[in-house]
C-alpha cells in the first residue's frame, strides 16, 4: 500500500491538465495594474472554483486605498476551509495584478498559450502560476486528507506591483493576518522552486524638484535654468552618493549579487515646458526640473540615514552652488523584512523541499519588495516567507512565462508543507 504523501503526489500529477486550465484562465483575465482592471473578474472566477470546493470565500473591497474607485475597484478575496479539528491555519496569499504588457511580445500576453511545457502570457510567472499552484495544492491536500487539523486559507489581493497598499496592507488592517487567526503564510512568488525567500530589502521613493526662472531661451542670462541645477544633483550621485552606496554590502541573501549593496535608480526626470503637442516648441529657460529617485536599502541601513544622505547632499549644493533651491517629496516608504529561518514556516517548506526535491533549499532574499512587508509590519505576523514557482528574472519582460513541470513540483512542496502543518 502506497503511503500518504505518496498518494498525495499522485493526486497532484493527475492534476496536471486542471493546473494547465486554472493558470491559463487566469492569465486570460488581463489585470492590468495600473489602473486596476478586471479586479472583481478575478475574483469572480476564484470564487466560483473555491466555494464548489468547501471554501467560504469573501470578496473585500478596499475603499480607502490609493487608486480604488467605481470604475476601478479593488477587490480581493479570502477563501477559508476548516477542519474538523482544531488546530493552525496555513494562508497562501497571491497578487492577481500584472504590470503593463510593454513592447518586444511575440505571443499574445493574455493568450495562455501552452508550448511544450511552458505557459506563455502575462502574469504567468508573476505570479498566476504560483497561485493556480497553491489552489491545486490545496485541494490536493483537502482530497486526501478530510479530517485534517485547523484551517486553510487561499487569498489573491490587489495591487502588489503597486505597493500592495490596496491588497494585503488593506486586509492585514482588517485584522485578516492577526496572528490569532493565522499563523503560517506562504507567498507564492517566483523564486524558484528549490529556494526559500525568507524575506526583502527597505526602499524609500522621493521626488526632487530644482528651482529655476523663466526667461526667453535666446537670454538664458536672464533667468536661471533648473535642468542645470538638476544636472549639478545628478553629478553630486554619482560624485558622492553611487560610490558610497557600492561599498555597503549586506549579510541578507540577497539574490542577484548585485542587489547586495544599496542601489538607486533614477526612475524619471523631466524639466521644461510640456512638448507632447504638435508644432514647435516655444523658447523658453525652464524654472522646474523633477526627478524620481527609487533607492533600496540594506537591512544594516535604516531609512532615516537614506533619507539624511540624500538631503545632505543637496543641501551641500544649496550651500555653495548659486541660487540653487529644491523640494523633495517623500513618496513611499518601505522597512526590510526578514524571516528567521528557524520559523516553523522555514524549517517545514525546507523538509518538503529536501523530500520531494531530493536538494537542500536555498535560503535568498528579494532585491524588491512584496507583500511581506505589510504581513510582517502591519499584520505583526512574522511566520512568512515566499515560495513559488518561476525564475524571477522573467518576471515584467516580454514573452514571460511558467514552467508547468516547475508548477507541479511546487505544488508538491506546498502540498507536503501542509502535511507537516495540519495533520497533528
């Protein structure tokens, strides 16, 4: 007679085709964020396949929450299935958004096309296929094993490539992420299936805006032009503040290399007059120049010496450079998290990985953030990681896509992960 997590298993592989269906019929709803589409399709469609199978399922709106309005909504949904006995729930939680599909496809981003073994569209990496996996683990686990302890939650939440402040930030104040009503979450990211991402770096967005005067462009003398004066902030980075940055590196880790030392980019700049109009562009010296700075930081930083290094620098050009003047504006704010990886959460995923796998987990961090930050911060719950299927660097390119041998063996991992968890 085969064991249980034997039969687990094969419950998974004969799952194959309806993992195939479930990521693909996600990956056809196009929730486009910005602005916010089709949030409620998504969660429709959830609904609909959880609540046939024993999931009570609530649809929340975040009504508070940055870019929520009628035409764009932002839904979520929480689907929870108890046990028979009492015991700890177990919460998948993904993103259903996608970013902007971009130039350079050469296959429809919201087709799900199936070729060889691979699912192409967007959102299929990031993170659709992590979530049809948590779904198809789940049922899984459910099918073989009715009886189980405690409870399973499954949620798909808004706006993570935006900040997640209208998904899991919104919820995890709603008191769905206490720690008396969960207490293990896994995030289903795409950091490959044999790693355990125990958690992100800080990062702090500002806007910084140069003063000038407005003159006529054939006198420049006349006013003072606020592209230079951006010019002199830009020099100062790369001057002062990018070689400092490479020398700071960090013992989280942190994956790719590169993303151990504290980095910044410069997201955006524009200065003058508006030229997104036909005809010529009149003379005139510019008297506003903004950038966005996005800048990561370490675990061994805190975001109050980010924010001192920038305004130092720029209140060192306001000192001697002339009539330099600036504005800055905080725009986000984010605090790093790291799970430690004696969590129950880390040493059960690790097991099932070593089992079902036959290798060690690789403990990573994330270059960016996710919707950790808020689980941990906000929500006080520290039991977390991400686990998924997908290689990270797909994720926003062109022609983005899943493995579906990478899906079924994830699902195993989760699969055997709740084993560990609820059959106590």
């Amino acid at each position: 007679m085969r064991d249980t997590s034997s039969r687990l298993e094969d419950r998974i592989a004969d799952k194959r085709d309806e993992l195939i269906a479930l990521t693909q019929a996600l990956v056809r709803i196009p929730t486009l964020n910005p602005p916010g589409q089709y949030y409620r399709d998504i969660c429709d469609l959830l609904e609909r396949r959880l609540a046939a199978r024993g999931f009570a399922c609530t649809l929340v709106r975040a009504e508070d929450a940055p870019g929520d309005s009628d035409r764009y909504p932002r839904w979520n949904i929480v689907a929870r299935r108890e046990g028979p006995r009492p015991g700890d729930c177990v919460h998948f939680n993904s993103h259903h958004d996608v970013v902007e599909v971009g130039a350079g496809w050469t296959r429809d981003p919201f087709g799900g096309a199936l070729e060889g073994d691979r699912i192409y569209g967007r959102g299929t990496c990031d993170m659709k296929g992590g979530l049809a996996a948590s779904i198809i683990a789940a049922e899984a686990f459910l099918e073989e094993h009715p009886d189980f302890a405690g409870a399973v939650e499954i949620s798909a939440t808004a706006d993570e490539e935006s900040g997640g402040y209208g998904g899991v930030a919104h919820l995890a104040k709603e008191g769905w992420f206490s720690p008396q009503r969960v207490q293990h979450v896994i995030i289903p990211e795409p950091l490959d299936k044999h790693r355990i991402c125990l958690g992100h770096r800080g990062g702090w967005w500002a806007e910084i805006e140069t003063k000038g005067e407005i003159a006529h462009g054939s006198m420049p003398f006349l006013g003072d032009c606020a592209i230079r004066h951006m010019g002199a902030v830009l020099d100062a980075f790369e001057e002062t503040l990018f070689p400092a940055m490479a020398a700071r590196t960090t013992e989280m880790p942190v994956v790719p290399e590169g993303a151990r030392h504290s980095t910044m980019n410069i997201n955006s700049i524009h200065g003058g007059q508006d030229e997104r109009h036909e005809g010529l562009p009149a003379h005139c010296v510019p008297d506003s120049c903004r950038i966005v700075i996005d800048r990561r930081f370490l675990i061994e930083e805190t975001v109050e010496g980010v924010q001192e290094e920038v305004v130092g620098l720029l209140e060192d050009l306001k000192a001697r450079r002339p009539n330099f003047d600036y504005e800055i504006r905080e725009i986000n704010r984010v605090i790093p998290s790291m799970t430690e990886k004696s969590a129950p959460v880390v040493t059960t995923v690790a097991e099932a990985i070593r089992e079902v796998l036959g290798q060690d987990a690789t403990y990573v961090a994330s270059p960016g953030s996710y919707d950790q930050k808020h689980i941990d911060r906000i929500g006080k719950l520290k039991n977390c990681i991400a686990y998924g299927p997908g290689v990270l660097e797909l994720a926003h390119k062109p022609d983005e896509w899943i493995g579906v041998t990478d899906m079924l063996d994830s699902a195993r991992v989760m699969a055997r992960s709740l084993d560990r968890l609820l059959l106590r």
